[in-house]
C-alpha cells in the first residue's frame, strides 16, 4: 500500500498542473513563453514540456509553428461549447418543467447523454411528501429506465448498451398495459416508459427533446411512486409530457415533426414566435413561468 501512494500523489499534481497550465493559457493576452508559463505553475521548463506536448496530443492546446509558442487548442472551445449547451438547455427547459411538475403534480428530470451514460441535469420535485428524488449530477448507465429507452431509440448507439433489451417482467407489464415497449415502439409513440424497471417502487415516462440539427441527446421525464404513478396516470401524462418536450425542442431551434403527437402540435412555435389560437386569431407563446 506504501509504495502506491507516491504514485497516486504525483498523478494527482500532474493533473493539477495541467489544469493550472490552462488557467494560465485563458488568462494570458497572448501566448507567453515556456519559462513564464513555468514559473506560474512553479515548476521546471522541462516539467511544463512535458504536460503541455500531452495536452497537444488531446487537442488541448496547439503550438504555433512560427513562435514555436502555447495556447488552447480547438478541443478546449468544443467544451466550452457543451457546456454552454448544457447551460442553455437548463435555462429553457425549467419554465416548462415546472408547469409539467404542476400539471402532472409528480417530479419532472431533465437528463442528458453522455457516452454510454446519462446525467441528471436538472430537477424540479414533486409537491407530494412522498416524491422521486433525482440528485443533480446522478449518473445513469444507458441500459434500463424509460430515459435509457429514449436515448437509445432516438440517439446514436453507444458502446454496448444497444444491444441489451429491458427486463421480461417490466416489458410484459408495459405491454399489458397498452404502453410502448421495445426501441419501435418507443420511436412511434415518442416516448417510453419504466414500470419498476430500474428502481423497485419508481415508475417513469420520458420523452426526447431534439436539437436544431434534430438529433436526441436529451430527455425530459416524469416519475414519480408506482403506486400513484401508474399506467393509468402515465398514459394520461403522456401528451403533456411531448407537448412539454417538443416546446423545448422548439426553443433549440428544432422545426421537425414530433413522433406520436397529433399533426395540430407540430405547429408549436418557439416562444415568442406568433401562432394561432383556435379561433385564427394571431397570438405570441412565452414559455410557461
């Protein structure tokens, strides 16, 4: 055991000092010279060397071929910009959360894929003292849940987890039920369902929300206890969920149709964009509050 923790400590410093070497790339005005970059992280030239020649195999950071200088490289900019498209989809899918957490009166979850898993990105809980509780930041495998089904029906495939079914017991139950089962089914119908699936006395409904590109790589859910939330329930939330999804999916700038919804919701604009009310009159849609 002694001899491991050198090891651990120095892996740990290395990631430090990378990190710090990229603070000091996005804080400099332009690229500073290797002896400056090494006396801001405070250690050696060649040290820096090192670190900075494996951020450039990642795409990291990028050398000038001129100055033969550092700064951040391409793969740093893609970060930025999925987490301001994390950050983006949170701030236009939490009004509508919350008014599907009040129509349906049980917890709403935002997830989105990352990999093979998927992540909690955002909750709004259930106003019963007994709810579904989802921890922000919780993360998901990709094989068992209505999220799961979701995400693989409607996104890419990953890894394995395309290849695993769900359980017996939850997809005869599902089926008893009239609800969908099975990655076609859940495609036609625009969302799936867990019966108990993944967690013992937790049920769940999950719709896709696309992007302007009209790919999946988030779902917005509904789930709350079995015992209240059950497929009577579910099949009553099932359109209000989609309708709730395909608004967001609207907002991101998707234009397309929306899998198992009538074709009247497919002209849900995005907010505040004119659309008709039922008697032709021309109105404006905000976002519910």
């Amino acid at each position: 055991m002694r001899n491991s923790e050198p090891p651990d400590r120095n892996s740990v410093q290395a990631v430090e000092r990378a990190a710090d070497l990229l603070f000091a790339l996005a804080a400099a005005p332009a690229a500073p010279p290797l002896r400056d970059l090494a006396a801001g992280v405070g250690c050696s030239t060649s040290t820096v060397l090192r670190l900075l020649t494996a951020l450039e195999k990642k795409g990291l950071v990028e050398r000038d071929p001129l100055t033969r200088r550092y700064g951040l490289g391409p793969r740093v900019h893609a970060l930025a910009s999925a987490r301001s498209r994390g950050a983006d989809l949170y701030a236009r899918a939490l009004p509508h959360m919350r008014a599907l957490r009040d129509q349906s009166g049980e917890s709403v979850v935002l997830q989105v894929r990352a990999g093979d898993q998927h992540i909690c990105l955002a909750q709004v809980e259930s106003h019963h003292e007994i709810r579904r509780h989802v921890t922000v930041g919780q993360v998901f495998p990709l094989t068992r849940g209505a999220t799961a089904q979701v995400l693989r029906a409607f996104g890419a495939p990953a890894g394995t987890a395309e290849a695993e079914g769900p359980p017996a017991l939850a997809d005869r139950r599902a089926r008893a039920a009239g609800l969908p089962r099975g990655l076609a089914a859940v495609r036609a119908a625009g969302y799936a369902v867990s019966l108990e699936e993944r967690e013992p006395g937790v049920s769940a409904i999950a719709a896709p929300i696309f992007d302007a590109h009209g790919r999946v790589w988030a779902a917005l859910v509904v789930s709350g206890p079995a015992q209240r939330f059950g497929p009577a329930r579910m099949r009553a939330v099932a359109t209000p969920l989609r309708a709730a999804a395909l608004a967001i999916s609207r907002d991101q700038g998707y234009r397309g149709p929306y899998p198992g919804l009538a074709a009247e919701w497919d002209t849900i604009p995005a907010a505040g964009e004119p659309t008709a009310d039922r008697r032709g009159r021309r109105t404006a849609r905000s976002a519910p509050q």
